[in-house]
C-alpha cells in the first residue's frame, strides 16, 4: 500500500500486535489537543498512555506494517498467515490513530486532516492514513522547531512577535463585533478563544462580553470552545470570570446567556474575594445586579452571597448608590446582619428632610392637582377659553414627578431603616445591640440627620446615651458638629433635659463648653462669608446659653477656662477674617456710592435741555419725562448718600465679637438697600433724559430705553440679591433652631 513503511514478516512470527480495545481513553489523557501551548502536556499524557499498553512502535517506527513474502514459491498456507498480520497490524494501528484523533478538539482534528489532503497524501483517503502519520504531522505543526542554539534567541522573538500579531487580530476583530473576521481570523491563524490576548490576561471571550452589547456574537463564541471548557476556568489575570466582567460593565444580556450555561458562575470569587453580584452593586449597576439576583433560589446560594461581613457589603453598596428601594428589596434575602456597616451607610446617605411644600403636593394633593390640571386642559382645548387655573397649577404639576420621588426615596429610606433595626432586636441578643447602633446614631448625629437619631432611639432607648471615644454622648456630639435638628431633640426629651443641663465630659466642659469651639470646617463652609460664619458661631452660643443653667455659664473646665474664654480664643482668627470680609466689602461699596453722587449731583445742576435764560426756570418743566428725570435724580443722590454713610459706618466700627450679631450685618443690609435703590434711581433718571432729549418726537425709542434701563438693574439683583438675602435670613429669618417642642421622644405617633 503506497505510503505506508512496510517489513517482511515470515511465517511463525508470534503476533506482536496489542488490542487493548477495552480501554477508555479520557480517563489517561484529560486534555483535548487544541494549540500549541497545549501540545507538550498532551503528548506526555498520549505517549504514557501507548507505552503502558505496549503500543508505542506504532508511531516511533518499530512496529511498522507487514509485507507479504515475494517467495513465489510460497505456499497458500504462509500466504495466508501473512494476510493475516496484515489485518492484525491494520486493526492495532486503526486503534492507536482512534485515541489520538479522539484527543484532538474538533477544530485542531479538522486542521490536521486538511492538512494530510493538502500535502503528500492527496490519492488517498482519511482513512488510509496510519498512526504514525498523523503523529507525525502533529509534531511539525505543534512541536518545537530543533534549532542551533545561536539561533534559539532568534526563534523565541519571531514566535512571540508572531504569537502576539495573532492576539492583536484576534482583539480587533473581536472588539468589532464582527464575525466573520473572527472566524478569518481563528481559521487562518494559531489563536483559539481562550487565548489570553490582553495584557491583563483577557480571553477574546472577556472583552466580547466587556465591550459587546450583541448577544448572538457572544453566543457565536461560545460555540467554537471545546466541549469539555469549563466557564469557571475562563479567567483573566484578575481571577475573574466571564461573569465577572458582565457584572463591571453592566451589560445585562451576557450575564442571562452566562448563568444559562453553568449558574456556579454565580458564586465565583475573583483574586479580591469578590462576587459576581458584589461588582454589579459596587459599580451601581442595579438593573444587572436584579437579574443577578433572579438565579438565586437555594439556601446555599442565599447563605454563599448574604452570609458574613460580605453579604453586609452588598447592602452598603445599594445603599451608597442611594438606591433606597432595591436596598428594601436586597433586605429579604438577609436572615441577620453581621456588622453596624449597614446602619452606618442609613446614617451617612439618608436623604434630606422633606420640605412642608414635598410633604404638601407629594401626598394625596399630587393626585388631585393631576385631575384638576387634566380637567383644565381638556376645557382649554374643547372650548378655547383660557383658563386661569390651570396657569396657576400647572408649574406645580410640572414639578411633582420629581417631588414624588424624592417623597418615595424617602419613604423607602425609612422602611429601610425600621427593618435593618428590627432585624437587629429579632437576632441578636440584647447585651450586643449597642456594637449595632453606637456608631451610626453618632454619625447621623454629626450628619444632622435627625430622622435616623429618633428612629434609632424609639428601637433603642438606651442608645440616646451612646458616646465616643472622648466620652461625648449624642447631644453633645451634634452641638460640636452643629447639627440643629438633633439639638433640638433635646426638647422632645423631658425625661433628660435636665441631666443636659449639666452633664459634663471628662474634661469638665458642660454643653456650652462644647457650644463655644469653633464648628467644623466643612459646616461653617456652607456659609457665605467670614461675618456670617462667626454671626452664625454666635448664634449657636446664645441658644447653648439660655438653655444650660445660670452656672454652667461661669464653670471652668479642667484647664480653667469658662465657655466665654473659650469662644473668644477659638474665633480669634475667624473674627480677624471677618472684619477684613466686613472692612472690603465696604471698600468696594463705598467708592460705588461716592461715584453715583457725583454721577447725579451733576445732573441736578445741569438739567437736560438747560434752562430759560431769563427765568431760570428748566425748559422741560412742564414735562412729565422731567418730572420722573427730576424724582428719580432726587431719590438716587438721598440713597446713595444714606448708603455712603452706612459703609463709612462699617469702616470705623470696633468690630467686637458681639457687633457680628446683629449691629454690622444691620448696617450692611441698609447699605446695600440703599445702593440698589441709588442704582436704580440713576437709571431711570438717565433713561428719562434720554426720552427728553432724543426720544419727543419717536415715541418708539421708549422700547429700547426700557429695555436698556432693565439691564443694569437686573445684572444688580442677581449678582448682589443672594448676598442681601443671607445677611436678612441669618437676622431676620426663621431661627435655624426652629420651634421648640416638648413631648416624650419615644412617642409612638411621633416616631411611626
């Protein structure tokens, strides 16, 4: 038979052909042959495999096939012995090349056998090819080239440059999303898609899943791995799964295809420790996260992802994305929590309290202002008259959407945090429940959210006394951090007001002490200005004053100093900055006002149009344009003087701690008052006179005028408006402190 090796075998010769035909070979060789990397470790496994059944001389050439005797005299009886070991020979050998194709994945099986046809083989047929040929053509397509070893270097370069030009066609056509050029690609060239093809060890499989939002081309991928990959083994440099990488990037659609291949991708950790669903939660991918969540449904699952000091990071993550309502959801998986880490995210990310307006159109009133506006609209449209009413409501129904969900992240947040709480008193024991609740009822407290402080207290009582580690408890806690709405708790507690009145900390200070330190950084940046900063310090210190007893105000502490000395070196610097803030700011002004007296002081004197040689009566007399030009000139030379004098004022003031309360921020306001005032007098009177001067004869010019004069006065409000109206809030407006109200703080009707 061409292409085979062929020996003469004489008759007699024992038969040296094994058939071991009972023998499995995936038990041997566990791995299917399917690049080159792979290649050195199959071939171990196959040539242990033929050695320990005797059948190795099929592929190193021993064992070669026999060829009938050219004796012609031979006998029908050797002839056919040797027909015989030809069959024996062909049968051995169709069992060897049967284990070595069977360990051949079905791409690399495909390769070799295109390539026996293409080659030396073509007048044959697959079938005709012996074992020791496809061995063979295994070796020069995977094995290493025997080369000199000056050139070693050479080969291992040209390889791995070879190597890495494959990876980055294969990323390309990957990240292409198109097909076809990866099939060219996986075809043409010695990359699979397990290959690792980034630098941080990515498999064309990851960055499908990373950067792909089409389905079917990650589907396509998945079918030209070997049948016997595991998903879990796909990892990347990072330990991550396939999974994984959907969890990062959010994309929905491959973790339902990945979940439906093998749901243990579900409870893979990568290098981190990190879940699937824990990277989902922390990169805020919620709507991943919740499909996630759809393939849990054994114990085992609930107990691998929720149980544990990581199961409680799963909460802290949708809590931080300020996702109130699927934290709600999350919470009935959770059997108990393990740390305060939970109750701690509550404290740091609980919304703002509701405005009386949100309470007011985010309730009932919502839905009937929706009816009444639709009601309007559909007279408006049937009957085409207007419709005052409906102006009316409509910004209010152009607003509600928004209002109604920060009324539901709202209410969520609070469900949220009555559930956490009561899971807490159901499993755990009462000694262990303040590890729970000290350090989120001392960070809502310093977070001035006084929401969480009462409902913390209603669950546990006790908790009201909670302190840190410098021994302040939560009242004392929220007057250092200047946290208002937990102050005034204090006035809902009749049952410890008193002990507040007077307790003290482990440094003598009593709540005026504390009161009397200067406030934190980042609350006195919420105020506009060093005057207002040091007039809000002293807002605080009049309020600590009237409700601690007499003494308190004259106590010393353990370093001899009384709350007075104490505010008085603690604002020092912010008194210094505040009278330079103070002395500036009417610098500025006070040149404005100097400049608009001048301004119309001259114009008093000069009057458009002149004045009756004779008479020395103003010509436009009569005129109603003079008249204004005349009032508005009058105003703006009164105001601008008042509003020169009241900077004056400020500039040579004592500026006392105690003239930041009320005397200089008074005088500021009257200033500015004035200044406008001035301001938008002398626009009027200059407008006036440009009617009276160019404008008798075109009474269309009024329009720009108009328009003209409401420029300045407008840019002048918006740019000094929010300035005015700090200074007469901090004054005049509701105290920060608001109403004071006396009934027990673990009344049920108050709290639920």
């Amino acid at each position: 038979m061409a292409g085979y090796p062929h020996v003469t075998l004489e008759v007699g010769d024992e038969n040296p052909y094994p058939y071991p035909s009972h023998f499995y070979t995936p038990s041997f060789v566990t791995l299917k042959l399917s690049g080159r990397d792979e290649y050195e470790i199959w071939k171990t496994q196959m040539l242990c495999l033929l050695e320990s059944h005797g059948m190795l001389g099929f592929i190193d050439g021993t064992l070669v096939i026999p060829q009938t005797s050219n004796n012609v005299s031979a006998g029908k009886e050797k002839v056919g012995d040797h027909q015989t070991h030809h069959k024996l020979w062909r049968r051995s050998d169709a069992l060897v090349k049967g284990w070595i194709l069977g360990a051949l994945s079905k791409q690399t099986l495909t390769y070799v056998v295109d390539r026996l046809k293409e080659k030396v083989y073509q007048e044959r047929n697959a079938a005709d090819f012996c074992a020791k040929e496809v061995w063979d053509e295994l070796e020069t397509m995977y094995a290493p080239a025997v080369v000199p070893p000056e050139l070693l270097v050479v080969e291992d370069t040209l390889r791995d440059q070879q190597r890495a030009e494959d990876h980055k066609l294969l990323y390309k056509a990957t990240l292409g999303g198109e097909w076809s050029d990866v099939q060219k690609v996986l075809r043409e060239r010695e990359v699979t898609v397990l290959n690792k093809i980034t630098n941080n060890g990515n498999t064309a499989l990851h960055v499908a899943v990373g950067t792909s939002k089409k389905p079917w081309f990650l589907q396509k991928l998945l079918g030209v791995i070997p049948e016997n990959t595991q998903l879990l083994d796909v990892r990347n440099s990072d330990g991550s799964t396939l999974l994984h990488v959907a969890a990062i990037v959010g994309n929905t659609e491959a973790a339902d295809i990945l979940l439906g291949r093998n749901l243990d991708l579900l409870l893979a950790k990568d290098n981190e420790g990190h879940t699937p669903l824990a990277i989902a939660l922390s990169n805020m991918h919620t709507e991943t996260s919740k499909h996630l969540l759809k393939y849990i449904n054994t114990d085992r699952e609930k107990d691998a992802l929720f149980s544990g000091t990581s199961g409680d990071e799963h909460l802290v993550n949708v809590i931080s994305s300020k996702d109130f309502g699927f934290a709600k959801d999350l919470m009935q998986h959770y059997k108990t929590l393990h740390t305060d880490a939970v109750l701690m995210a509550i404290a740091q990310n609980f919304p703002c309290e509701l405005s009386i307006l949100e309470e007011y159109i985010g309730t009932d009133m919502v839905e009937e202002r929706d009816i009444f506006c639709e009601t309007c609209w559909i007279c408006i449209v049937d009957r085409c008259i207007p419709c005052v009413s409906w102006f009316c409501i409509a910004p209010f129904c152009f607003v509600s959407p928004f209002i109604k969900e920060r009324v539901q992240i709202h209410e969520d947040a609070m469900e949220l945090l009555t559930v956490v709480c009561r899971l807490t008193i159901e499993t755990k024991h009462s000694s262990s429940f303040p590890q729970y609740y000290t350090n989120p009822i001392l960070e809502a407290a310093r977070q001035n959210s006084y929401e969480v402080v009462q409902r913390i207290v209603y669950f546990f009582p006790s908790a009201i006394m909670s302190a840190n580690e410098d021994g302040h408890n939560v009242i004392q806690y929220a007057v250092i951090n200047r946290s208002e709405k937990v102050y005034n708790l204090l006035y809902e507690m009749s049952e410890h007001r008193n002990i507040y009145r007077t307790i003290k900390d482990s440094s003598g200070n009593n709540l005026l002490h504390l009161a009397a330190r200067l406030a934190p950084s980042n609350k006195l940046n919420l105020i506009s200005g060093a005057a207002l900063q040091i007039q809000r310090e002293l807002l605080w210190f009049k309020e600590v004053e009237g409700f601690v007893c007499p003494l308190s105000i004259i106590q010393k502490n353990s370093s001899g100093e009384t709350p007075k000395m104490i505010f008085t070196r603690e604002h020092k610097d912010l008194v210094i900055e505040g009278e330079k803030w103070m002395k500036s700011t009417a610098e500025s002004y006070t040149i404005t006002a100097a400049l608009i007296i001048t301004i119309v002081f001259a114009a008093a004197i000069t009057v458009p149009g002149g004045s009756n040689q004779d008479t020395g009566i103003p010509i436009f007399t009569y005129k109603t344009a003079f008249t204004i030009f005349a009032i508005s000139d009058a105003i703006s030379l009164f105001a601008a003087v008042t509003s020169l004098l009241m900077f004056l004022s400020i500039l040579t003031a004592r500026f006392a701690e105690q003239d930041f309360l009320f005397k200089l921020p008074t005088k500021l306001i009257i200033g500015l008052a004035t200044l406008f005032i001035s301001t938008t007098a002398m626009i009027v009177a200059f407008a006036a006179t440009l009617y009276l001067v160019f404008g008798q004869s075109h009474s269309r010019v009024l329009i720009p005028i108009a328009v003209l004069t409401c420029l300045p006065i407008t840019s002048f409000v918006t740019l000094q408006f929010p300035l005015v109206l700090d200074l007469m809030s901090a004054i005049y407006g509701r105290s920060i402190f608001g109403e004071k109200r006396d009934y027990s703080y673990w009344d049920r009707e108050i709290l639920i």
